[in-house]
C-alpha cells in the first residue's frame, strides 16, 4: 500500500525488488500527517524581508509556530531578500539536500562606466559554466579559492549603467563577487547594489511564504481549528528530496533504522532504477515518510540479486525512534525478553 506517492516524484517508477503491506495504525503519509506532527517533520520556503539577518528569521519562525528546533538553508545577508528554506522540527537534520541543487538570484548592479552593450554581454557569456571564487572577506567560510558553476547568466534589463542581472548557479556561489569580477573584466568596475534569491533546489518564488502570512495561518489554526492555509504553507520534509534517488523499506526495518543500524539486502522493497554505488539515497517507509539519508554500498541492479548484505549506509537518521514498532533485539537480550 503505496498513500501520497503520487505526490512525491522520487518515489514514483521504483523498481521493485519485494512485496509487503504497511501498518496504518503507525506512521502518516507524508501529505496527510496532522498538523501537529507536520510541524515536526515540516518544510518552509520563507520570503525573508530586507533587514535581520537569517538566524534572526529563524528564531521568530521558531517562537511563532512553538517548535523546539529550526533551522535554515543558505544563510542571507541582512540587506538580500527572497527565498530562505527553513525546517522545522526533526527537517533540519534534511535541508543540506537543497545544497546539491542550484540557486537562482536576481541582482540589481551598478557599472562605475559606461560600456558598450556588446562589450557587456560578450564579457558576461565568458562567465558561463565554472569560475574560480574566493569568498569575501565578511563571509563565514575559509578564503580560499574554489570552483563554482555558472549555469546561466542573463541580462534582464539594462538602466543607463543600472544592470539587472538573473543568475542561476551552484550552491556556495557569491553574486557580489561574481558582479566584482565581471566589473575588473569589463575595466569599469561594478558593484552590487540589491539581491533577491528566488529559487534553491526545486523550491521557487510559487512556494514562498511570508512572515506575517505565516504567523496570520498559524493563529487561525490554534484559535478556530482552520488549518488549510497553514498547511498550504508548511510543505513535508519529504518534498525537499524530489531530486535525490530513493529506498523504500519494511515497516519492521524502520525503528532499527532510527536506532542506527544499517540497511540490508532483507529490508529493501523497491530503489530508483538507476541507483549506483555511492549514490545519496533518502529511505521512505512504505506511507513515504523519510527516515534517513544514506549511502548506497550496492547498485540497484546488485541489490536485487542478492540476498543477504549491508545494501545502505546511513549518514543522517530524520525520523524520530518509537514512530514504528520495535521488529529488533538488542544484542545480550534473550528471547523471553
């Protein structure tokens, strides 16, 4: 029994490699968790407004919605607005996943002179594909240089020397001095004036929420019991993996999996057709809950002619101990026990 696969595209065209049914009295299906265990296992693409910084943002999120933990993905600056992914509850343990995908900014910049129109954008296709980076001095990593993708560079609009920019590249990508660089080829100069981030990973401007929008649906549920807009806007952990391959396994591997242990050949029901060994993996039960983030030791194609063996590793436990039914001894019990 396969509950709200249709809604997550990871767990779609699996290739199967057993059978088995799930207990419904354990688990939620992602989609359809109430909203209280939502608010453990919960996702927010919030639109962060000119100013705080985003730990700042975090906190007040945290203390709106009364969650023990939150966290953020991709820190902005105070000034940059737009979109800043926050987990709520045991989803922050997920969100370095939305690092593997891209981001997208639009970036208002100013040339110091004027250039020609053709020198301009000659200049910025040389900035397509991989750059060398050093991080800026005021950044909170460790200055040294490093590659970071270009995937498209555009031109939107262009002002007198005002220059609005879309950039879509790799995660760790700093546009401030991807626009400094472009400014010493160009011989101007140039510097960045705004920047708005609108898409990290599959979330985008479609799904952003904002504060007060937030805290307005949050209340609505907690005084009148209304929760359609409050769960419109926290999207489930899950929804965060679109674009990482995936293991469905048993219920009764699930709590040994929350307790550490490794996934075996025994547990696994269905994997992505195109697994291979070293692959990032999300492990869904079979409602489609994530409980861990691993590493496959053994492609799809070995996991399904063996029958025994340490298939997975797990690298990140998400799910909570206890959500499913203990199916495991410890080691030094006996039976009776």
């Amino acid at each position: 029994m396969m509950h709200g696969y249709e809604q997550l595209p990871q767990l779609n065209n699996l290739l199967s490699i057993d059978d088995d049914v799930t207990d419904e009295h354990h688990g939620y299906p992602p989609f359809s968790r109430p909203m209280d265990v939502l608010l453990d296992y919960g996702l927010i693409a919030l639109d962060k407004p000119a100013g705080p910084t985003s730990h700042e943002v975090v906190a007040w999120v945290k203390r709106m919605l009364g969650v023990e933990s939150a966290g953020h993905s991709g820190t902005l600056d105070p000034p940059t607005t737009g979109l800043l992914p926050i987990g709520v509850g045991e989803a922050t343990k997920a969100l370095t996943v939305l690092l593997l995908g891209p981001k997208e900014y639009y970036a208002i910049a100013r040339l110091h002179a004027s250039v020609p129109s053709s020198t301009l954008h000659d200049t910025m296709r040389m900035f397509i594909g991989d750059i060398y980076q050093r991080p800026p001095q005021r950044s909170s990593v460790k200055r040294e240089v490093r590659i970071r993708r270009i995937y498209e560079l555009e031109l939107v609009e262009e002002h007198g020397r005002l220059l609005l920019l879309r950039v879509l590249c790799q995660a760790g990508t700093y546009v401030r001095k991807l626009i400094y660089d472009i400014g010493e080829v160009l011989g101007s100069g140039a510097s960045m004036v705004e920047l708005r981030r609108t898409r990290v990973s599959m979330l985008d401007e479609d799904d952003m929420v904002r504060l007060h929008d937030l805290y307005d649906a949050y209340m609505l549920w907690r005084e009148e019991g209304r929760e359609e807009r409050l769960r419109s806007m926290i999207k489930p952990v899950e929804y965060a993996l679109q674009h990482v391959k995936a293991v469905v396994v048993r219920d009764s591997t699930v709590d040994s999996l929350c307790h550490g242990a490794q996934l075996a050949v025994p547990g696994v029901l269905r994997v992505s057709r195109d697994l291979r060994r070293g692959d990032l993996v999300g492990v869904y039960t079979l409602k489609g809950e994530l409980v861990a983030l691993a590493e496959a030791v053994m492609s799809a194609q070995e996991i399904a002619e063996a029958d025994r063996g340490i298939a997975f590793t797990l690298k990140r436990v998400i799910m909570r101990p206890n959500t499913y039914p203990r199916a495991w001894k410890s080691k030094g019990k006996s039976k009776e026990e």
